[in-house]
C-alpha cells in the first residue's frame, strides 16, 4: 500500500524528484572520492561552516570537466545534490533512469526552461540543495564561459544559502575536446576549494545584481594562468589529442581547419606548421620556422578576431553541408533529412532539405549547444535542430559565429 501511494504521489506530482536511500549515497561518495584520488589525483578542501548551513541551499560550481557534478557531491556537502542537467541525456533510455533515481533535474540547454526552474524551486521549497553550473557548458579552452544572470535570479527568489565548488586543473587532465582517453587518463593533479559565498540572511539583503556579480567574481578562472603558477605535471601520450577541434585555424598559414592532431603534437596538413604539447598544457613551437601561442585561450582569442572581420564584411554568409536531425521539445527524433544545408548570414540561420527549408531568426535563438568535431544543436520552444556537418572540424567554427552575432563571444 505504501509503495503504491508513493508511486501515485510521482504521478500527481509534476514535478516529484527521486532521491536515493542513505546506503546508496555512501556507496557512490566513497566510491567517487577513493577513485579520483587515485585516478585523477583530486585534492579538496572545504570551510567547516557548509555543513552548519540549514534550509535550502544551491551550490554553483566553474565547469571546467565532466567530473564536476561528482565532485561537488561527493566533496561539498553531506546532503544530497540535485543537479540542473542537461537533457540531451534523459534520451538515453539506460541512462535517464539512473539519473531520474539519482534526482538530476532535466533542462534543456541553450534556452530557459520553465519546467525545470519550478522543478529547482519546488526542491528548494523542501528545504534540499540543488546544484548547477550557471556557465551552462564545460569550458571550450580553459576560460570561463559567459553566462547571464539566471543563477542569481533563482537564488534571490527561494533565499537560498550559497555555497561555491571551485576546480583547478580539471580541464588540462579531462579537456572537453579529448580524444585520447583510450590512451590512459591525463594525471597531474585537481585543485578543489568549496566554501560558503553568502548565506540565506545575506541574500535576503542583495539585490540580483549584486548577487550576480559576487558569483561571477567568484567562478572566474584561467587554467593556464593557474598553470603558470603552481607548474603540474600532467602525464600521457596524447597531450594534443582532440585539440584541433578547437583550434583549427593555423597561425602560420592562415589556413582554416588545416590544424590535426596527434600524440603530444598539433599540426597543419597545409605548411607542416608544428607545435609541441608539453606536459604542463602548454603550447610550444617545435622549430624557429613554426608558428604557436603559448596556450589554447590566447589561439582561440587570435582565431577569434579573424572570425570577426569575416562576419563583418557586408556581403557575410557561411554555407555548410551535412545532416539535420529535427526532434521534438523532450528530445524524441521527428525527422532526419541525411542531405541538408546550413547556411547562415547576419540575419539568419537556415536550414535547406529535399522539400523544404527552415529559418530560425538570430534573436528568437539563445544560444548553440555543441558536441565539438561532431555536431551542435540550437533548441527553440517546440522543436531542436541538431546538425551534423561533413567536416566535423567546422563546428568550432559555426558556433562562435553564432555567439559573436549573438553578441555573446568571449
């Protein structure tokens, strides 16, 4: 009787979350602190005054590598984390169960989503914690993403305590482009500091600006500024692997998606241009003849200004060719159109298919949600365009055109 009124309780309630038994929290908090300690080499260290905190709680943490969330549950608080995530992977049938019995809150990324901001309020109500990352994506090359004031809005409206999940050094051994991990992991060593930005008493008397900017004073991070000062070594055999999906334009040649990778070495198929990842992340050129910046932040920022010359000129337009994948607002597949174009101007993106084409003006769109050398998907209201170009080297190139029209490009 009392198993079948919880399960009617899920089904009236829109917006019940699940939240494992105290034997399942252990297994998974130990099991995550003894594993990236040996693995990864993570060291953490948090204020004794987190776990005093009492009543509804949101900790927000820099989103430099996909460990993040583990991290900032196993390390941060002994209460439970219900995290904002994304819901790309609530389409995995095996995978969305795990997380809907873990509690993750679905959200649809590159856009607000109602539903899962009254899921986040209703949680807090209860007096739980809920975890995000206000950037909305882990780092691209090392640097913070923009992100808006959301965060600051949700903790102003439920009066939260806020609590702070900071990483170093994350991104250099588990880098969101990294293809090499069939190689071995990149150990070196992870910084972690957690403490408390501002209790409950203090938000009551901030504003959202206020708020908003005490939190993006606090996630800011370089990781290769903190490099440059506490010099980690990180040890593998493809230090480079994956990094021309983000730097695909050569510094010596000019040439776009010349850039390959291999091994510890980045270089072009174009000039032979060559440049050596070291074991720290750095960027070294290999001879006096070859061309680099000393990390990826500054080559991506070089890329960058060329990009917006291009997007500049009066006659602008970019045209890819590929596949487009069109799904509905929960993520189900609608219609795959295997020959399509993407073509996008000042205005505009649009996508052109045997039998028709769609149009999706520049401020009815958020942002781009990508899977770098692969893919990115721009979600409206009703529907989500993925798009899959013939070369997968270009996505890099798609999506920063998309944020600098957007206005929105670091």
């Amino acid at each position: 009787m009392h198993l079948n009124q919880a399960k009617k309780n899920k089904n009236i309630n829109a917006y019940y979350i699940n939240e494992p038994g105290a034997v399942v929290k252990a297994i998974i908090r130990g099991t995550v602190r003894a594993g990236f300690r040996i693995i990864l080499n993570v060291r953490s260290k948090k204020t004794e005054d987190i776990d005093k905190l009492d009543g509804a709680t949101i900790l927000l943490g820099n989103h430099v590598s996909a460990i993040d969330p583990f991290v900032m549950g196993a390390y941060v608080t002994k209460r439970w984390v219900h995290y904002i995530t994304s819901s790309s992977y609530f389409e995995y049938p095996i995978l969305k169960k795990i997380l809907v019995y873990l509690g993750a809150i679905p959200k649809r990324q590159g856009m607000s989503d109602i539903r899962s901001t009254k899921i986040a309020i209703n949680i807090l109500k209860n007096n739980k914690v809920v975890g995000l990352f206000p950037e909305g994506a882990r780092t691209i090359d090392g640097s913070t993403l923009p992100y808006n004031n959301s965060a600051a809005k949700l903790i102003k409206q439920t009066g939260s305590n806020v609590v702070i999940s900071h990483l170093s050094g994350a991104s250099i051994s588990l880098p969101r482009w990294y293809r090499g991990c069939s190689r071995g992991f990149r150990r070196g060593r992870i910084d972690h500091k957690a403490y408390v930005l501002l209790t409950k008493q203090q938000v009551n008397t901030l504003s959202i600006e206020q708020i908003d900017l005490k939190i993006k004073s606090a996630l800011v991070y370089n990781e290769y500024d903190w490099q440059r000062i506490n010099r980690v070594k990180f040890h593998s055999r493809s230090m480079s692997e994956g990094m021309h999906a983000i730097l695909h334009k050569c510094p010596r040649c000019l040439q776009d998606y010349s850039m390959r990778s291999k091994g510890s070495l980045l270089f072009c198929n174009e000039c032979d241009n060559k440049v050596l990842v070291d074991t720290y992340g750095f960027l070294n050129a290999q001879t006096v003849n070859d061309v680099a910046f000393n990390d990826m932040i500054e080559w991506r920022r070089w890329q960058n200004e060329y990009l917006r010359k291009e997007i500049d000129s009066e006659d602008f337009k970019m045209e890819f060719f590929g596949s487009l994948t069109v799904k509905d607002g929960y993520g189900k597949v609608l219609t795959v159109y295997p020959e399509s174009t993407l073509t996008i101007t000042k205005n505009e993106i649009k996508y052109a298919y045997p039998g028709g084409n769609t149009i999706l003006l520049f401020h009815c769109i958020t942002d781009a949600v990508s899977d770098y050398s692969l893919r990115f998907e721009i979600n409206q209201e009703r529907n989500s365009y993925q798009f899959t170009p013939l070369n997968g080297q270009t996505v890099i190139k798609i999506t920063d055109a998309i944020k600098c029209i957007k206005g929105i490009l670091q």
